[in-house]
C-alpha cells in the first residue's frame, strides 16, 4: 500500500487560539528528534509526502529546521501547515520544504503575508475559510498584496460550479508560486456531535493516514483526539498496524459507503467526497 500523504505531528502545541480549530484533549508534548527519524524510516516505503500536521504549530518545535532537513535528506517531499505567524525564524530551513499552507486566521494577517511574499524556495498555498460576503478582509488584504481581483475569480468559480456552499475547495495560482485556498469552514468530527452520518465515503486509510506526537496512529488527520487509536508506529510495524482488524474493516466499510467507526459517523467532513 502506498499513500498519497502522511500527516506526522510533531509537536501538538499551538501559539494559537484560532476559533474553526477546537483544542484537543491530549498531552501537550514536543515529538524528539529521534522519534521523529524512527517515524521516517518506518513510513519510507509507504509514501514520499509527508504533511507536518494534525493540531499544534510545526513551527514552534525548537528542532523545526534539523526536522525538514532529516525529512529531506531522506527523500521525501515535506508540506507544512501553519498559522503562519513564525514565518519569519525560519526562512533558511524552507529550501527543504515543497509547499508552505498558510491558515490565514490569525489577528496579524497583513504581517503574516508580509513574510509569506519573502518565500522563494517553495510552493506557498494561502488557505481562506468563508468567503461568502462581498467584505472579506483577507480576501481584500491577498488582493492589494498579489494585485489581483480575487473576488471576482471566485465569482467565477462558483457560477461554473453553479453552487454558493463551497462545499470543494476552489483554487487558483496568485502569482509564482504563490496560491490561494478558499473553502466554507466545516464543524471537526467529535464524539460528543449530535449529528450522525453513518453512510459515506472517505479517503481516509486509502490516500493518507496521521500519526500523532505520541506515536499513535489514527485513520485522517481530523481525529485529533486519537479516538481511532490503530496502533502505536514506536511500538509495532506500519505493516502490523495497518493489517489490523480495526484498520481493515474500516477499509471495507468506506468501500461499502458504510462507517465502522463513530468517530467517522460523528463526521461531516466526508460529505464532501458524496
């Protein structure tokens, strides 16, 4: 089995108190260096995309740098996630980085751009939740940044999509390589949602899974409170892990639209994908 991605958090502290991503009810704890090496070598034939996110801020790690080098030296692609608001301590470290997403949701937007503009060593993707008002400041501060209309091409899209929900992501380049994400916010699946869907579909276990700052592995990078607990990659093979019983009628039930799990029931994110 070869993933598209691997989401590995490396540390799940964040600087951050953003109001889309509810806190989780984990240790707070920093991944080590050593761990880290053993996640990489352990995923190296399963996928060549790593995604440095689940919760917390990547760049607050004090081993950031030392992380991306290792990652890159051993020949996979790295993607990060950030809020975006320590862009600028490590500008050096992004020439091992393939793309840079930005959550353009902090109070320091125009700053955060700012820094981003000084990027040159990678992809940098600006991700918006919500556009659906003609007043949406970081709409209008990408727009004076980039001098493009962004407003308009969104428009677009959404004629020829002939819906307003933004229910997929609509994407298109800035300038370079620099682009911009825009989507409606959706409500994190948590076990305590009333909601249920227990029919669907999701790319879960077939294009990704997560691996979070303890070593447990989890099916997406949605469960953030590690209540699909697959195993633990410091104490079993990937191989083990994902030949498990849980793991395989997961799969078996995706392919069936069918949900094992309550935590998927409990999910509104994969309706995206029906």
């Amino acid at each position: 089995m070869k993933f598209k991605k691997i989401y590995i958090e490396i540390t799940n502290i964040c600087n951050m108190n953003c109001s889309f991503c509810p806190p989780h009810k984990r240790k707070n704890d920093y991944m080590s260096k050593e761990e880290f090496e053993c996640i990489l070598d352990k995923i190296k034939p399963y996928t060549d995309y790593i995604y440095l996110h689940v919760k917390g801020e990547p760049l607050l790690h004090p081993d950031f740098d030392k992380f991306v080098k290792l990652a890159f030296d051993k020949g996979f692609f790295v993607n990060i996630t950030t809020n975006g608001t320590l862009l600028d301590k490590h500008i050096d470290a992004f020439k091992y980085v393939r793309q840079i997403n930005i959550s353009l949701h902090a109070t320091n937007q125009q700053e955060i751009i700012n820094s981003a503009k000084q990027i040159k060593d990678c992809y940098v993707n600006f991700r918006v939740w919500n556009f659906v008002d003609e007043e949406n400041k970081t709409i209008k501060l990408l727009e004076d940044a980039f001098d493009i209309d962004i407003q308009s091409k969104l428009k677009e899209k959404l004629i020829e999509v002939n819906h307003n929900s933004l229910q997929k992501e609509i994407n298109f380049t800035l300038k370079d390589n620099f682009y911009v994400s825009v989507q409606n916010e959706f409500k994190w699946p948590d076990l305590s949602n009333k909601q249920e869907f227990e029919n669907g579909y999701c790319h879960a276990l077939k294009d990704h899974i997560a691996i979070l700052v303890d070593g447990t592995v989890v099916p997406c990078c949605l469960d953030n409170n590690g209540d699909i607990n697959l195993g633990n990659i410091f104490e079993e093979s990937l191989e083990e892990i994902l030949n498990s019983k849980r793991t395989i009628d997961m799969i078996d039930g995706f392919k069936n639209r069918i949900c094992t799990e309550e935590l998927c029931k409990k999910c509104e994110y994969k309706n995206k994908f029906n």
